[in-house]
C-alpha cells in the first residue's frame, strides 16, 4: 500500500502581490512548488506513489512538464483547479487511484518547507488507524473571537488552541466522503471530517512548516533554505 499526495497549487496569491500564481513564486532559483515536491519526495516512509497537483486552469502542460523530472517513479497528474482551494482539492481527488492508496495527504504549494518527518508523521498515523491527522503548532498570540462591529465576544483559553498546518492525511474513503458534500467556507480538509463527526488526531508539526502567504514570507523562505543549503 502506498500513499498519495493531492497539493492544491491554483491559488493567485493576491496576499503575496506580484503577477505571477504563488505557487509558481521563486525562492533560491525555484518554485515554491517545485520545493514542495521535492519535500514531499524526501520523506521516503511515506511511499507516496501518485501526485495530484491542482494548478490555474491553462498552466497544467507546462506544470507537468516542470515537475516530471522531481516525482521519480510516481504517477504525476496534473489538474486545473477551482474557485477555492476546496474545489481545487475536489477536482485533484478525482484523479487519484482508487487501488492501493492506503493514505492521501492533502499539502498545500505554499507550505513548501514542511520537514520531512512530519509528512511521515503524519502517514504513520493514518497508518496506524487515526481516519484524519493535522499537525499542529502551539499558537503564540492570544486569541480572541470578535463580532462584526469588532467587539470582542470571547477570549478562549490560549493553552487548549494549536494552529493547523499541511499535510493533511487521511483514510480514503473517508476525505472521497467528505467531499461529496459541498460546503461554503471551508479553509482546509479536516474541517469537513469533522463535520461528519470524525475525531481528527494531531501529531507535531513544524515551525519551517508555515505557509507562505504575505511578502515577508519569502525572505524567511530564502533564510531558511540558504540554512538548509549550508
Ligand atoms: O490562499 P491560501 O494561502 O489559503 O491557499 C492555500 C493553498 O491552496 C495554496 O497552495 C493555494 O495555491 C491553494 N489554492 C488552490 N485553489 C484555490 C485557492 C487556493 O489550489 N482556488
């Protein structure tokens, strides 16, 4: 059995500015997507033999051409995405296999730095049973909810939050059944498992695992791969 891993890519990036799709950004001479792969391909336990990337519609030949020589002797397809990043997923699901998959990660382009011991991490849970694993962080700042007026309602307590990052794993047949519903809102793809009732587990994820999202994320982008390169 192996895994395979679904990176929704067809995001514009208008947070991080510039003309370019975020997940076609530079960072050290390379995409962002380009170093996700190659993350992905480094956490060898997970065996992941299928990618499913979700790209804006009209990049998908030149996408697959750019990627093919980083997926090895993985599948690689590659899909015009959607609206939102959950009908990016929905339409990269579609395409994944439905024989010999035991785990599908779920990882975000713009998470491109993510260790390789947590994407293992992550796989050995679902292996083990868990149908749903997030890796999460502690959160620094407090929280606080607020109303539309900008009052605040609640201050939850700061010790039970964590902060959600990708890869996101998951027992098949469980995130093709979480997605047979469309649901509006939807930031990543646990929180429709949960909506089914299904416990979501937490493993240990990473600060290196942030997403990059606004202009300054890309200088830490670089720091972090020039350490790596060191
Ligand atoms: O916008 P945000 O940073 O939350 O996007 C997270 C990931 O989802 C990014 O890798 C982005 O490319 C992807 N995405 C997508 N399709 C969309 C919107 C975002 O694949 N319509």
């Amino acid at each position: 059995m192996s895994t395979a891993v679904i990176i929704p890519a067809a995001g514009l990036g208008l947070r991080l500015g510039g003309e370019t799709p975020k997940a076609f950004r530079e960072v050290g001479g390379e995409s962002l997507l380009v170093h996700a792969v190659r993350g992905l391909k480094a956490a060898t336990a997970a065996d992941l033999a299928c990618f499913v990337i979700a790209v804006p519609a009209g990049t998908e030949d030149v996408v697959f051409k750019e990627l093919e020589p980083y997926v090895g002797a993985a599948r690689l397809r590659v899909v015009a995405g959607g609206a939102e990043r959950s009908d990016s997923v929905r339409a990269a699901l579609e395409l994944v296999p439905m024989d010999g998959i035991d785990c599908i990660l779920v990882h975000d382009a713009a998470r491109s730095f993510v260790p390789p011991e947590v994407i293992e991490r992550v796989v050995a849970a679902v292996r083990s049973g868990a149908p749903a694993v997030v890796p999460v962080i502690p959160v620094t700042d407090t929280i606080k909810r607020v109303d539309p007026g900008g009052k605040v309602v609640e201050t939850p307590d700061r010790s039970v939050l964590v902060a959600v990052q990708t890869p996101q794993g998951f027992e098949p047949s469980l995130l093709r059944r979480a997605h047979a519903v469309e649901v509006v809102g939807v930031t990543d793809d646990a929180m429709l498992c949960e909506r089914l009732g299904v416990a979501v587990q937490t493993v240990e994820g990473s600060e290196e695992a942030f997403k990059v999202t606004r202009p300054r994320d890309l200088l830490l982008a670089e720091w972090i791969l020039a350490e790596r390169r060191s």
